[in-house]
C-alpha cells in the first residue's frame, strides 16, 4: 500500500437482490427495464470477490453492442471517441496499449505485428489459444469479419478506418493481413485498428443479421443482451441502478500463453451515482475500490483524512496527462462562424482559474507547456514552440478580446450588453454532461470570460446521451469534449481527430465536431500520416499548431490525465503504482495493458 440466457426478473425480487449487493446509488427502486443476464449469487455479492469501479458509468446502459448506433452508454464495456486502447472487460482487441512505454502488446495476437519491404500490408499472428466464451476458436476470418462488418454497418470505426485499410483478409487461421489503401496512405492507422477495435466471432455476427433480415439498423439496435465475446468477464446485471460482470472462468487467457492465471475479482461492479459528491463519499466510504473520477484536492484523502487512498503518482500532480478537454466552437453557428468571435472568447477565457479552481492543480499550466497539437512530454519533440510563440496569449486578456471584437465591428448597439453580428445579439449554450463538476466548472468560468467581453455563453449541462449525441449531429453551439488521447499514433491521431473535416455537412461526424473545413490542412495531416522523418514531422506538426491557433475551431482548457486512476486499499491491494516495475500503466484497470493489473491486485482479507 503506497500510502496508506437473458431473462426479465421479477420486480419485487431483483430489488431484494440489489439491496443486498453492498453500495449502490439511489433508494433501492428498480425499473421493470432493469435485467439480468446468466446467473447472480443469491445474496449480496462476496465483498472480498467483487471489485467496485466508479466514475465509468453514468446513466442506465442500453446494451453490450459495439455496433450500435449512436452510444450505447455502456462505458464500463465501450469507451466511445477512443483513440489510445479499449475496454478490456467483455471484448478484446488483437492488441493492448501501454501509455508508459509507448508500445502494444499482443493479446488476441502473438507477438509483435510485421510490415512488408513498403510498409502496403501489416502481418498480424493470432494466439492459437484464444478462443470466444462460446468454446469457439479465435480465428484469421473473425478479423476479416469484424472490419468487413464495421464497414458494411457504417460505425464510425468502418467509416473512418476503410480509408486506409483497402482490405483484411486472412492467411489461413492464424495469420490476418491488412492491406494499406494507397490512396490514403496512413500505416499508422492500421497499428490504431489493433489497438482499438474489438474481434467478433464471423458466425454470430451473421447470426445477429440474419435474425434482423439483414436489416442493417434493426442490427444496429440489438442490445447484444449476451455477446459472444473473449474477454476475461461476461455482463450478468445492466440496470438503472449498477452494472455487474462475471468473471469466466473458462476464460482463455489463463493459458500460459497469455496472463497464466485469471484475474483476481470473481465481479465487477459499478454503481451508477448521482454525481460527483455522491461518488467521492462512496469512495471514502470504501464502496469504490477503483475509481476513475476527478477529486478536488485528492491528497486531502490521506493527508488530511489519513484514508487508504493513492494515486498513481504519490505526488501532484498526481496523474499522468493524456489529453486535452477542450471548447469545440459549432462554426456552422452565425458568429462562431466568424475567426474573431472564436478568438475573442479563448482570449478572455482565465484558464489559470480552470486548472487552480476546477482541476485543483492537477494538470501542468500553459504557461509550463505552450499550447499545440501536441501533450506535454514526449509528443512535444513534433512542435517548434518557438515558431509558434507569437500565436500563444495571456491569461484573461480582456484588454485583448475587446479590442479585435470592436475593431471587426461586432458592437453592442442597442445598449442591452451583448455585442452584435448581423443584427443578432451574441448569445451561445455551453453543453457537457451532467455531473461532471470539474467540467461544469470549467464552463462556468468560460461563461464568465464571455460576460466581460459583451457575448452572453450560457451553461447547458445535459444528460451523457444527449451530449453525445449533439457532438455528431452538431446540436450545439459549443460543446466541451476531449481531444484524441495519447496512443500509438500520437500526435497525428489527435491533429485528425480535431482538424480533418472530410464533409462538413455530414449529417453524423465522428470527430473534428466543430466542421471547420481547411483543405490544405487536410492534405497537410495526411502528409504527416505518411512521414517517417522526425524532422519534417516537426515541420508539419508545427504548421498544424499554427492553424489550430490561428483560427481556433476548438480551444483545449486543461491538460487532463487520460484516467484518474484512484484507489481505496481497503478491500483490494497490489494495485499498479509508479514505479513498482510493473509497467502496468494507470489506465483504470480496463482499458489496454492497464487490464494486466487485474492479475496482479489481491483481497486484503
């Protein structure tokens, strides 16, 4: 310790059965759409074999099915947006992402992925050994299904990956290549696809279409009550309530060949709470031994409440960043349309305030890592920041965002405070989840920087799904959300995600959500996507920057950890921690090779 077969149940019994299950949220009511899925013990779950996440789900799940369209709310199982790695728990990838070493490490594959003489096609192996939950084998023609489907379906995996892989095909049963588009020549995204996307079995996929008549969004709408997946854990409970998962003990990777053994919790579970309060006193109170949450002043946990809490690293800033949460400006929006409005409200913005007051300290200053397209760390050898020094600004610079808005004649003339364009006063929403608080922080000093410069921002803080909805459909006018996360192809994953707008007028995107359309930006980052030369990277990298600072499409806030990886050691110990010799990176035990901590953790009693 560092420092200290699916079934509606009975209302009346699954209600008993959750009162027993230890902590959860709410007042013990259960909705009749509340289901169970296999088998649950009895009584309460065995503390000592259940592990407890939080800050993973908000709000009830809809299903298991990673094709679904739109979100299907299931984060404990589906991380939506991710560039980096992916859920671990049900499904698994041919790969997992270690974002301590840079590196992948195989999972459904064996040993390390291959090019040919000119980087056109990647040589993936499979573990003979793995094997679905269904007793079938993990074969080459699984893969081939998985990317031929996700393109068929259209998911935003199809869509973004079929411009750069032409085909998958399999070389007998163990042996998938994938061949590089040459019209968009990206080798980079193949590695990502390994990392990124979940392998499903060919016969239930076309099980599933052939039960919906080859109905492609009746396919897309099936909850996957039970899927037929890999991974170490099945879903037995999704409810309004919690979410539990049982560990399968038939699972594969307790092959030599894999982990050796499996994973320490017999369930996992996750209660869904209220808010970020409510989570933090669960937490306290030893009801969340893993917890993925943003906390104020975390230290105060052990220093001042002498709690069995840690973090990662023992000291501030606590996390390791991965991202970038940023304002994403809807530039289809008369006026944040205009380059001068978006400059104006990041100008004015008191990003000191964001990271003291609603990050508490937990992320380095701009002022100690320039912005660009790249994290500080290792990414920042791809940005000369001195070229872009010029396009850097100080905190709060009222003075600043007042002056370029009256000089562009955006003026307030009918005296009521708000400043006009077209003869239409200048007022926007400011949307994220609600409950995120760190986030609803955040927008509420954007707000204020809005107040002072005569553009009345409005916070708007809605329910997970709507949010997520309204970053594709583009029902926003200025959305907080992450940008791309630190992985394998960092940072070109995040200059794509953020600034390649294929079609701007797409009625679903999946990223650079604020449809600024620049073609040679474009044809820059698939430049980049291309290069090996870490000098000409620099260039290209720097040029990006310059773009994102200029005309400001999305503004990043904070540097955010890409987990919060918190632990309460009352329950479980031998939680991963720096250097422990590990490697084992704080990535929440469920995302990439953070997954390998749950062979390692182990009950205190």
């Amino acid at each position: 310790m560092s420092k200290w077969r699916f079934y509606v149940v009975p209302v009346l019994a699954l209600a008993l059965l959750l009162a027993s299950c230890g902590p959860r949220a709410g007042d013990g009511a259960v909705d009749v759409g509340d289901v169970v899925f296999g088998s649950l013990p009895g009584g309460a779950l065995p503390r000592n074999e259940t592990m407890f996440f939080g800050g993973q789900q908000w709000g009830t799940p809809i299903g298991n099915n990673p094709f679904m369209v739109g979100n299907p709310n299931n984060q404990m199982v589906i991380q939506v947006n991710n560039i980096g790695s992916e859920r671990l728990l049900v499904f698994e990838t041919l790969y997992m992402f270690n974002m301590l070493d840079g590196q992948l490490y195989p999972l459904l594959a064996s040993g390390q992925p291959t090019w040919n003489a000119d980087m056109t096609i990647l040589t993936v192996n499979l573990n003979p050994n793995a094997h679905f939950n269904d007793g079938s084998p993990v074969r080459a023609r699984d893969v081939v299904a998985t990317f031929d489907m996700h393109v068929r379906i259209g998911t935003a995996w199809g869509v973004e990956y079929a411009q750069f892989i032409s085909q998958v095909t399999a070389v007998g049963d163990h042996t998938v290549q994938f061949h590089l588009n040459m019209d968009n020549f990206i080798p980079l995204r193949v590695l990502e696809w390994t990392a990124r996307v979940f392998i499903h079995p060919e016969a239930f996929l076309n099980r599933k279409m052939a039960q919906h008549n080859n109905n492609i969004e009746a396919f897309r709408a099936d909850p996957w009550h039970e899927p037929v997946s890999s991974g170490p854990y099945r879903p037995v409970l999704l409810s309004s309530q919690m979410v539990v998962f049982e560990r399968d003990e038939n699972y594969w990777g307790q092959h030599p060949s894999m982990w050796g053994r499996l994973p320490a919790p017999r369930f996992i579970a996750h209660n869904i709470f209220a808010n970020n309060d409510v989570k933090r006193a669960a937490f306290a109170r030893g009801e969340i031994d893993m917890n993925q949450q943003f906390l104020v002043n975390v230290s105060d946990m052990w220093e001042s409440d002498g709690l069995p809490i840690s973090t990662f690293l023992p000291e501030a800033p606590y996390h390791i960043p991965g991202t970038m949460p940023a304002i994403w400006f809807n530039t289809t929006r008369p006026g944040l349309d205009q380059r001068v409005v978006r400059q104006a409200i990041a100008y004015a913005i008191d990003f000191e305030q964001i990271i003291a007051a609603a990050m508490s300290g937990q992320s380095p200053t701009f002022a100690q890592a320039p912005r660009s397209i790249a994290l500080p760390g290792g990414e920042q050898r791809f940005v000369d920041n001195a070229a872009l020094a010029h396009l850097q600004w100080a905190n709060a610079d009222i003075a600043r965002a007042n002056a370029i808005l009256d000089a562009a004649g955006i003026v307030d003339t009918d005296g009521n405070g708000i400043r006009e364009f077209n003869g239409q006063d200048l007022r926007f929403t400011l949307m994220c989840p609600m409950g995120w608080s760190d986030w609803e922080a955040s927008l509420e000093i954007v707000a204020a920087a809005g107040a002072a410069i005569g553009i009345e921002l409005t916070t708007q803080f809605v329910e997970f799904v709507v949010w997520f909805d309204a970053q594709q459909t583009g029902a926003f006018d200025i959305l907080m959300q992450n940008t791309a996360s630190t992985g394998i192809s960092a940072p070109w994953s995040r200059a794509f995600h953020a600034l390649y707008v294929a079609d701007p007028n797409a009625e679903r995107v999946f990223f650079a959500f604020h449809r600024l359309q620049n073609q040679a930006i474009n044809d820059l980052i698939m430049r980049a996507g291309r290069e090996t030369d870490e000098a000409v990277l620099r260039q290209y990298f720097t040029e990006i920057s310059r773009f994102m600072l200029e005309e400001k499409p999305f503004v990043a806030l904070m540097y955010r950890p890409w987990f919060f990886h918190t632990v309460n050691e009352s329950v479980w110990t031998g939680w991963p921690e720096a250097g422990d010799g590990t490697n084992i990176p704080p990535m929440v035990m469920k995302n990439g090779f953070g997954v390998a901590g749950l062979f390692n953790v182990r009950p205190v009693r």
